[in-house]
C-alpha cells in the first residue's frame, strides 16, 4: 500500500496535495485524526495522507466508529482498519458507539443520529488528542448527491452549497474534488484492499437511491454530473456567502434595540429590503438568540415574512424555542416561554393567512401526536400479507403505502394555500386542496385541524381523508408502509 514508489508517482496523491495547499486545509507539522470507515473513500484518503506525512512533517492518528448496526459485517470493518494501521505503524482508535433510540432533541433519521454521535466523538478526540484537524473522506461524489438531496427537498443557496472543503477550521475534506471512480481507480493501481458497506445498496435511504438510480440516468444524459454538481457547489457558496455579509450588514441597520433575550426590528424596514436578503435577516436573528438550532426552515420563514407584509399587527408565532410576535411597527424575536411541543400560533390570522403548526420530521415506525386535535399517527412496515389484506379493507382512516415510493423521512404539517395533491382514480390530475376541502364541505377552521402526511414535500395523505396516488400501494406492491389516524377530524366537527 504505502510506501510504494508507485505510489509516490500516481497522479492523485499530487492532486490531494495540490487541494491542500490551495485550500490552506492542513499544514506542514500538524497533528491530523483521519476518519476511516474501513470503505473505499476513507481508505484512499488514509493512504495518500500516509504518503505525503513525511514531507509535510504530519503526525497521523486513525478513528474509526463501530456503530454495531450491521453486526459481524461491523466487526470486521473494524478489524479491517486496525489491521491496516498496524501495517501503516500507525496509532488506531476503535470505538463503538451505539445509536440511541429517537428520543427529545434527537434527529429522526438513523443516519443523522450516527453522524452527530461521531461528529461529538471527533471533537472530543480532537480536545483530549490535541489534534489539529479531522480529514474526512468525502468525495465529489458524496458532494454530488447531497446537492441533489438537498434540491429534492427545495433548498436555498445554502443547501445547495453543499459541503465546504473545510468546517469551523477543524474538519477537512481533502478528497471533495476528486471523483468516487477516481478513487476505485487509484485503489486498484495500488493493489490496496477497502471494505464494502452492504447498507449502502439498500433502497430505504434516500441517498442511496440517488447513488444508483437518479446520478446514473444524469451521468448518461451529461458524463460529467459529478464534477459539474460539485463546481456549481462551490459557486454557490461563494455566492451564498456574499449574500449573508449583505445580509448581516442590513440586519444591523434595521436593529432597533437587541440584549441577551430580544430582539426588536423595524418592521418597515425589514419588508422594505430585497426578499433575498429578508430571509437570511429574520434566520440570522433568530439564530443570534438561539445558536444551538439550524435555524428555521424556508418555508417557515417565508410563511412569516408573508404574514410580516401584511397591515395586521398582533400575530405571534412559536418557531423552535422562540416566539416572533408583529408588534406597531416591530418585529419582536424572544425565547418561546409555552410549554416544549406546542407550536400554534398566538392569535387567529385570517383564511387567506399561511398556518405555521409543523410536526418536525419523523422516523418509520413512530407515533406523531398532532397538537391541535390530539390525533394519533400510527407508522409502521407490515408484511405483505398484512398490506394485501388492508387493501382489500379500505378505510378513510387507514392509508397503505408502497414503501418502494415513500420517501423517508416524512413530515407531518398543516396545510398551506396552493397545496396539491393526485387523488387516486384522478389518473394522475392534480387537485388542489382548497378544492378538495371545498367539494368535500370542510369549513375553513376544520382544515386547518387536519394534518398532512409529507414524503419530501409531497402530500402523500390527507390524514384521516384521501391518500395521494403517487404513494398509495396497489396489488402489485411488495413492500409495504401502513399509516392509521385515531380521532381524525370528520365533517361534523373535531372529534
């Protein structure tokens, strides 16, 4: 593997050095944690950076996270890698880490959980080792496919910016320009063995399906996919960053008082600004008081800014842990002091107005309360004898998806004017909602109780009403998902 004079000539290992160099991602002399899963990529990365130590004069340090999610198959990754960095002479560290069940202030996805527990692991490690930095191993590739991921969930430029070469000054990602078939190809010029992660071929994760359906039919339309997708990547977040320092510097100008817990902001001059830079002032002063969250979705914030426009004054919304209220004249942003779970808004808007009451994404199985009406969502995969046999059992409050089409994970959200759906024997037409709501005699205050089951931003049930087409399971299904409401809202009222 290392050491080879082979190695010390492939042209790779001079295009990662060039990338470190020019990206200012490590220097000569520094202490590097290199993140190894035991996979192609990571391993690619730990042999070049293997090569170039003793010209940069780096100390390496290898870590690898057993999840135990794939039983021996983990083991023996991280057999692999220990093995490999006593080859190496290389310091190694193995740990498990058990991913916790979903629970209060957890994300919902099994992959969002195992990437925070190793992030926190990382950090930790970077303290106790006094490490200068963690090199991570992700590729164009990886690059491409979550700018993809995140434009399927209509992202803004910063989604789309996808991942940076280096984060908070910590994190690197040296391999970020150079392609996953590069990599295979370097791994096979210099005879060096990797392992293969069997859930990456599973189809229940969003990203794999991307990997090995959407990026191939793209890749035969444009064979340069991945390099174009991981450029415009990097122009996007210069473009993004640009956009918050403008933002930033108007945030400031329209500042009327700000401590520790408020934030008050000229309401005409906020409105009076480029819809571009509202946005990104209303998220940025939401983050200011609450640092530790992401910061609201898009949709959020541009339902917020539509209800800011209008002349009305006294709303109050509940956004994560804060409350923004429309005062005379002002914005006011404060910590939300009403009980954890509640988000429904202060006082009533009118018909037209946009509803903020969300559910945050959810896992499958789970059961979703829904605060309004206290109905309970039942989420689960049944067998396929089960689903044949709820097909045949039809019921208004009993939805039976193909799970080869449900997208994980789902959301569950109030409506919003121009929602649509494809009813079931509408031969894929779209309906809008209003029109739906309006033929099947729903009043204005009962739509606004009923809550909808979202795949990616697509309605896939009007819970307890109609499911939508395009998700909904038929005989020839073989993989089944089963939703059920209890108290759904009916014509008569709320029960």
């Amino acid at each position: 593997m290392a050491g080879s004079s082979t190695a010390l000539k492939h042209p790779l290992r001079n295009r990662v050095a060039r990338a470190l160099r020019t990206r200012a991602l490590l220097q000569p002399g520094q202490s590097v944690l290199v993140a190894v899963s035991g996979g192609p990529d990571s391993v690619a990365l730990l042999s070049v950076l293997h090569e170039l130590a003793p010209a940069w004069k780096w100390s390496l340090t290898v870590v690898h996270c057993n999840y135990g999610l794939r039983g021996a198959e983990s083991d023996g990754d991280a057999a692999f890698v220990a093995e490999l960095c006593r080859r190496l002479n290389l310091p190694c560290i193995v740990r498990s880490l058990p991913i916790p069940a979903r629970g209060p202030g957890h994300s919902s996805s099994l992959q969002a959980r195992a990437r925070e527990l190793r992030y926190r692991l990382f950090l930790d490690l970077t303290t106790e080792l006094g490490v200068d930095r963690v090199a991570l191993g992700h590729t164009a590739d990886d690059q491409a496919e979550t700018v993809l991921l995140r434009m399927l969930r209509g992202a803004g430029l910063r989604g789309l910016s996808g991942m940076p070469h280096s984060r908070g000054h910590r994190f690197v990602r040296p391999l970020l320009t150079v392609t996953r078939r590069e990599i295979l190809s370097y791994l096979e010029t210099m005879g060096v063995s990797f392992r293969t992660d069997s859930s990456n071929a599973r189809s229940i994760y969003l990203r794999n399906r991307v990997r090995h359906e959407l990026l191939p039919v793209m890749q035969s339309l444009a064979p340069a996919t991945v390099r174009l997708l991981a450029r415009q990547a990097d122009m996007v977040r210069e473009d993004d960053r640009l956009l918050e320092r403008l933002a930033a510097r108007r945030l400031g100008r329209v500042t009327v008082s700000r401590d520790s817990q408020t934030i008050l902001l000229d309401r005409s001059a906020l409105i009076e600004q480029h819809a571009a830079l509202q946005r990104r002032m209303l998220r940025q002063a939401m983050h200011a008081l609450s640092p530790s969250v992401g910061g609201p979705r898009g949709d959020v914030v541009l339902a917020l800014l539509a209800s800011l426009s209008t002349k009305r004054s006294g709303g109050s919304w509940r956004v994560g842990s804060l409350v923004v209220t429309c005062e005379q004249g002002l914005v006011r942003i404060a910590p939300d002091e009403a009980p954890a779970g509640v988000r429904t808004e202060a006082s009533p808007q009118p018909a037209s107005s946009v509803t903020l009451q969300t559910v945050p994404q959810v896992a499958v199985p789970c059961t979703v309360t829904w605060p309004p009406t206290g109905a309970l969502i039942r989420i689960a995969v049944v067998t396929r004898e089960r689903g044949r046999a709820l097909l045949n059992k039809p019921s208004s409050a009993v939805a039976i998806f193909d799970a080869e089409r449900l997208l994980l994970p789902l959301t569950v959200r109030s409506w919003r004017p121009g929602d649509f759906f494809s009813p079931v024997g509408m031969a894929g037409r779209r309906k809008k909602l209003q029109d739906y709501f309006t033929d099947a005699k729903l009043s204005r205050s009962m739509r606004e109780h009923i809550p909808l089951l979202l795949s990616r931003e697509q309605i896939a049930w009007i819970v307890g009403q109609r499911i939508d087409a395009r998700f909904a399971a038929t005989t020839s299904t073989t993989r089944f998902i089963v939703a059920r409401v209890t108290h759904p809202v009916r014509r008569k009222g709320v029960v």
